[in-house]
C-alpha cells in the first residue's frame, strides 16, 4: 500500500481520523480542504477581532481520541488541555425550578430527590442503570460496526441475545422508555433531549439513545482554547505523520473513471489522481450531485422529510445577572411536544423553544465566573429547509423575543447585551451544501432510524465517505470513529 496516494476532502474531525490513520499505516495522503483551518463544524467564527461559535461546545467520550493520538504515538492530554465539568449542566424551568446532574450518580439522585422526591430519584437510578445496559450493549456491534444492519446486529447477538435486545427497548421510543422511569414530566424532557444531540424529536427517536445518559456519566469537558483546539491538534499530528493539508482548495468533482473513483478536480482546474477517495462533507452533497454527476450515484440523498432538525443560534455578549450559570444550561417551556411539531411537522420556529446556554468563558471550573460581560451561544432548534426557506427577520425577531421571556420566567437577565452573529438554517446550508442545514444529517426516527444512515462504503469502488452525516452519528467521537471506519474499509479493499 506504500505506493497508494489517497485524496480526502475535507479537513473535520472525520476527514483528518482517516488521513491520520491511512499515513501511520503507510499511504500518501493529502487532505483537500475549501476553508482556511481545519474543523468542519468545530471551526472557530470570527467577526473582527471576536470569536464565536456555532457548533459543537463539548467534548464526551475523550477516549476515542485518546486512542487515535496513542496510535500515533502521541498523548492528547500533551496536545491540548481539558476541563471535566462538575456540573453536566443546569436545567431551569422557573425561578423556582432547577436541577443539576453530575457525573456521579448519587449526586444526581440526590438532587432529583430534592427536585421531585425520592420515587424520581429510585426510577433514576434504573434509568442510569439501563443506560449504562444499552451503551454496553451496542458499542461493539453498532458504534464501532461497519454499517451495521438489524440483521447483523441479531447476528452479533443471537438467539440467546434477543432478551437483552428486549431489554434495552430498542423498539420504543425515547418517551415512551422514559415513561417507565419517571412521572415527573419535567424529568422527562429534560432526558427527552438527549434525542436532540443527533437533531431528532424524542417522540419518535429510538429509547437507545438513552446510552447518552452513560456516556455523560463518564465525563463531559470543555477544551482549553476553545474547541477548534481538537482539530487543530489533530491536524498538527496528522502533518506530522506524514499528511499533507491544502487549505483554500474546494473540490469541484471527484473523478470517475472505469467505474471506480479516481481522484479530484479542484476548482481552479488542478487534477489530483488518486486510488481512492474519502469525502467529510455531508453524504447529501454526494448524492444530490454537487461532487459532479458521476459521483452523484454514490449515496443516495437525504429527502428534506427525512432530514434531522436545523438550529438558530445568537452569539451574545452580555453580563448575565440573576442566574447561577454553569457552562451548559437548559431552560425548558411548558409544551415540549409543542416544540417538536413546530420543527418537524409544521416547518416553523417553534413557538416556545428550549433554549440552551453555553457560556463559552466559564469552560474551565476551577476558574473564577467572569464580572463583566461574557461570551454567551443561545441556540433553539428550527426545522432543516435552509435550501427552500428563508426565515423572515420579524420571525427570528420574535423568537428571540421568546428565548428572552423563557430566560427572564428563570430568573436570568441579559444585561449590556450586545448582538455579536445570528445563524440560521440559511447559514449552515452555506457552510454544508446540500443539507439544508441539517447539522446532525439524516434523522433519527423509528427503530430504523439507527440504520438509515451511509456506511464508509459507497456505491462506487474508491469512493468512501466520513463525518456526522453518515454512521455511526453526528458528534466529535462519533465523527472521529467514522473516519477510522472509512479507512479500515479503504484498507481492507487495497489489500484484497
């Protein structure tokens, strides 16, 4: 294989696992990427000198890149610093409504004693322990599975395996699971939201998505610097390794010849051959042609009914006053399935959004909380039809509007609060074409949502695809996993 040259486009998360993974194992790889840093959704805004994001603010399952850095014979602590928060993060229904979790789950019980009584904090402990059951349970034969299929997964577990596929309920609905832990309905949207982290409804999202709750229980951190310093990193040691990253270098076609993928045409005319290709875009800019038509039979594209939900987000900065922040906060309204038909049945903002915080200058918690005013991303889902739709002004006007009632009802007041950059699903279309500004890919509906989405093998030999769009799932671990999917099976065909 020393003698392959491989051409991945796209320098995320996705796309820089693959290349760092191909280099170590001997291939010539140059990565091809149309903005000037690498990151993908994890990349750093600027407007003058301010800095904002829109995006991921977290970081779960570090593991994962512990292991891409330790196969490269580096150390991720070395490379960049984290902070593991105390507080996952702070929930507020009113004033009088809030609620922490933590990591440790005794500490979580308690507080959910305290918020809704000692039954809430029993039926918790059972939640947590079934989380704990369905991470277990699928991150062998799903996470780490090449395109995993039901037919696959009953074989990895077998006959004797069908009551533990029972028991995890991979057949209800997130609600409907969380029904049988909690009656405290506040309970249930605060961990109904975990369907959101891949842009799902939890009325239809699969209860496996319950794994979040384990996942969380491990640690969620912050990244010293702010979180483009992961791809940053990882693009460092990926040059280090071998790699080559040409920023200011949009693809415009990826060649096809003889029936097999055989490099890119770049957009100033340059060909790169190649004897294979990975591409971290969103799978849907395959399919719906925007790679050239030859390409376009790779993945099928996302139809907008089957697209994950879009978001809003104001970057602010302002004083918060009112409000013990913590670096994640929640602030849920009355109707949460009010919330869901708005974004995925009537294509509108939703009336009375959740709405959440990150207070990007409290990531490190031993640090003292800032005096003045801060640096604050709201973001408040939207339905994904940023290809077809144009939010009116006075709409996100009076969205925002609401976020700020919600805020106020919780008892946080935004003071010398200056607008810094307002996204909208127009926006990430632009950023990632062909989503509609989808920024978790295909939707996570029905027990067959977990396998809707594209493997790392397409449809054309040498083509393969890597990132959030396709599996195992959107998020920095998940995307990371699936550029080392792309390249074991890229690999694994040189090699046959």
């Amino acid at each position: 294989m020393r003698n392959k040259r491989i051409v991945v486009i796209g320098a995320g998360m996705g796309g820089l696992s693959a290349a760092l993974k191909l280099a170590l194992n001997g291939l010539d790889v140059t990565v091809v990427e149309r903005g000037q840093r690498p990151g993908g959704k994890l990349r750093e805004q600027h407007i003058g000198e301010r800095r904002f994001y829109t995006g991921p603010t977290v970081l779960t399952m570090p593991w994962v890149l512990e292991e891409i850095f330790a196969e490269a014979g580096a150390s991720l602590g070395e490379r960049v610093t984290l902070h593991r928060a105390d507080v996952l993060a702070r929930h507020a229904w009113s004033k009088d409504e809030r609620l922490d979790l933590f990591g440790d789950h005794e500490r979580s019980a308690a507080a959910i004693a305290e918020f809704a009584g000692p039954a809430e904090a029993d039926g918790y402990r059972r939640f947590a322990a079934h989380a704990k059951r369905v991470y277990t349970a699928l991150e062998g034969p799903f996470i780490r599975s090449q395109q995993p299929t039901p037919v696959t997964i009953f074989a990895r577990f077998g006959w004797s395996g069908l009551t533990e596929l029972m028991r995890i309920k991979a057949v209800f609905s997130l609600w409907q699971a969380l029904g049988s832990y909690f009656k405290d309905y506040r309970l249930r949207q605060l961990f109904g939201r975990y369907a959101t982290y891949v842009g799902a409804s939890p009325y239809h999202a699969p209860a496996t998505l319950m794994l979040v709750a384990d996942v969380e229980s491990r640690g969620v951190y912050a990244v010293d610097g702010g979180i483009h310093q992961l791809p940053e990193a990882l693009a460092t040691l990926a040059q280090e390794k071998g790699v080559e990253i040409r920023y200011d270098a949009p693809v415009a076609e990826i060649l096809v010849e003889g029936g097999r993928s055989r490099g890119v045409l770049l957009q100033d005319g340059e060909r790169i051959d190649a004897d294979a290709v990975i591409c971290n875009a969103d799978a849907s800019a395959l399919g719906t042609g925007l790679f050239g038509e030859q390409a376009r039979s790779a993945v099928k594209p996302v139809p907008p009914a089957k697209r994950s939900h879009s978001v809003v987000t104001w970057n602010l900065e302002a004083k918060t006053v009112g409000f013990p922040m913590q670096y994640h906060n929640v602030f849920f309204p009355p109707d949460y399935a009010q919330e869901f038909k708005a974004v995925f049945d009537e294509l509108r903002l939703p009336p009375d959004p959740t709405v959440y915080i990150c207070a990007l200058d409290r990531d490190d918690p031993s640090a003292a909380a800032p005096e003045g005013p801060e640096r604050l991303l709201l973001v408040v889902n939207a339905p994904a039809r940023g290809d077809t739709q144009t939010i009116p002004e006075a709409e996100i006007r009076r969205c925002e509007d609401k976020v700020m009632q919600l805020l106020s009802h919780c008892g946080l007041t935004l003071e010398q609060s200056e607008e810094v950059a307002v996204t909208t699903p127009n926006y990430f279309e632009r950023a990632y074409p062909a989503s509609g500004g989808a920024v978790f890919g295909r939707v996570n509906h029905g027990w067959w949502g977990s396998f809707d989405r594209p493997g790392a093998v397409t449809r054309i030999p040498g083509l393969y695809t890597a990132g959030g769009s396709v599996h195992p799932g959107p998020g920095i671990p998940m995307a990371a996993i699936s550029g080392r999917l792309a390249a074991e099976s890229l690999m694994q065909r040189l090699q046959d």
